[in-house]
C-alpha cells in the first residue's frame, strides 16, 4: 500500500525523510551527484517516502541575524523531476505558495501522478508578506485541479502554545483539504502533546476523524544548529539545551533526546487514538549530522518506540 493510500486510511507507524533541495547555483551534474548520494543513504532504510522542502527567506519573521545565511535552493518540484529519477518511493513536494502565481501552481498540480506526489501547501511566513497565491487560493486551486492529490498542512506546536489556537488552525485546514500535516522540528515534547489533544477533541466536537500528524524529528550536532532551529521559531526546552550545550558530543546526545522524544509522543498518541508517524530532517549539510539522521530514521523503523 503506497503513502497517499495510508494517509488516506489514517494509518499508524508512517516514516518521511525530508531533505532541503540544493542551493540554485549548484550545478546540474553536482545536483545529481548529491541526489544519487541521498538515495544511496536511503536504500537500506524503509521510508515510505521522501519530503522536498521549498525554502523561503524568513528574515520578514524574524529580524534578528541568521545563524546560517539564506542561500535561494533549487525548485523541489524542479530538482524531483530532474534529479530524483532513481527515487522510487512517493515524495511530498512542499510548495510555498506565495512564491508561485495561481497559473503555476496550475500547471504543477495538474502534471502529477497522485500515486506519486503529494504535496504540503505553505503560507506566508508573516501576515505582512507580499505573495502571489495566499494559502486560501491555492487550497482552491487544489480543489478544483488535482482533489486526488494528497494535501497536506504544516502544523507548528510553539505557535500552540503563544496563541493556543493551532488545533483550530488544523481543523480549518482539515475541511480545506488537508489529509495529514507534518510538524516543524519537535524538541518541546509537551506542546506538541497540547497540541494534537486540542486538535484531537476539536475534531470530535466538529464530527470529523483526525488525520495524521508526523513529527518533525532532527539530531543536530553544534550549538549553531541549535540557534538556527530557535531562529526558525523550535522552542529547545532549556534543560535540553543545557545537555547539549555542556555534552562533549551534542550529536550523540540530540539523537537520544530524539528516541526519547520518539517514544513519549508515540505512546501519547497510541493511548489517545491519534493516528500519527514520524519525519526526520537534518538541517546541517555536515555529513556526520546527515548520517545520523539517517541512522535515525532506521532505528524508528526497525524498532518498536514503546
């Protein structure tokens, strides 16, 4: 059964591998070696399949300094068709819609195969930022191009606990079209808990069945990963930084932190019937934090969280 018919089925024990497209000045040959690399790394782990982030400049969000500077990346959709042939598994291909007009994201939508693609609709990062398609319109867009495809909505816990209002976000999304939504990078265990309890009993006062969520899981191995991740708006819980910060091996130590925070969230779920799965990311191009993610995802695989 492929991930589009999983989702579909609300099923349990879903595992995504997200990887960010390389930078647009790559070339097409060095494009290509790092995609058959990146395939090379999955073959032996039994992802159902593969996300392709669309990285937008945030700076409007945040106005403090980037711990890592904004480099523009090649197109997901673009690098998926030229580069990703080898790549036999489904993709989720994330689309910041405000970066595209409504006449391409058309022409996207309606060339996909949904046995194949699936895609995440992104919003601006601010209220404020000029876009060419508002989240609204391009939810539209799918309704009436692609309905087959597999839609997915980005869920973020931190937001949960400023607003406390996520879990409405999630439902409104859901009767837009939404069938799952992935997680920004979980370290704060307990709002994303909050949040698919909230998003969980909303959905049974509005009558509807919840539909997966993935968490975001990323090992990370300086502490200038770590204040990117909290530049992104990741909420790391003081007392797990102060482990990563005092460890003379902060990879080693986030990649637990993961398998921890792996099992307390499964085994929140399983008890409160929340169809859920688990995405790993590395947002460090070092290979050692790569191949930890990877070792990762293969240890979420092949071994039971409870």
């Amino acid at each position: 059964m492929g991930l589009a018919d999983r989702i579909a089925g609300r099923e349990d024990g879903l595992l995504l591998f997200s990887i960010t497209p390389p930078r647009r000045s790559t070339s097409p040959e060095e494009a290509q070696r790092i995609a058959d690399v990146t395939i090379e790394r999955l073959h032996t782990v039994d992802v159902d399949g593969l996300i392709l982030y669309d990285i937008d400049d945030e700076s409007d969000r945040n106005p403090t300094e980037r711990p890592f500077p904004y480099l523009p990346t090649k197109d997901p959709a673009a690098f998926y068709e030229q580069h990703l042939g080898g790549w036999d598994k489904p993709v989720v291909v994330y689309r910041c819609v405000g970066k595209y007009d409504e006449a391409e994201l058309t022409d996207w939508l309606s060339a996909q195969d949904p046995a194949k693609v699936l895609t995440t609709f992104v919003g601006a990062s601010t209220g404020g930022k000029e876009c060419r398609t508002d989240l609204p319109s391009a939810q539209k867009l799918w309704h009436e191009v692609a309905p087959e495809m597999r839609m997915g909505g980005v869920a973020i816990p931190e937001r949960h606990s400023r607003s406390g209002s996520e879990h409405s976000r999630l439902v409104r999304k859901q009767q837009a079209g939404s069938s799952f939504f992935v997680t920004q990078v979980v370290y704060d265990t307990s709002a994303a808990k909050s949040m698919v309890s909230d998003y969980f009993y909303a959905c049974e006062d509005a009558g509807l069945k919840p539909v997966p969520v993935i968490f975001t899981l990323s090992v990370v191995g300086s502490m200038k990963t770590v204040e990117f991740l909290e530049w992104l708006g990741v909420d790391v819980p003081r007392w797990v930084r102060n482990d990563l910060s005092h460890t003379p091996d902060p990879l080693a130590t986030s990649y637990d932190q993961c398998i921890l925070a792996a099992r307390e969230l499964t085994s929140f779920c399983e008890q409160l019937g929340m169809p859920h799965g688990f995405n790993v990311e590395s947002v460090s191009i070092r290979k050692a934090e790569i191949e930890a993610s990877v070792r990762l995802a293969s240890h979420l695989r092949t071994r039971r969280l409870r």
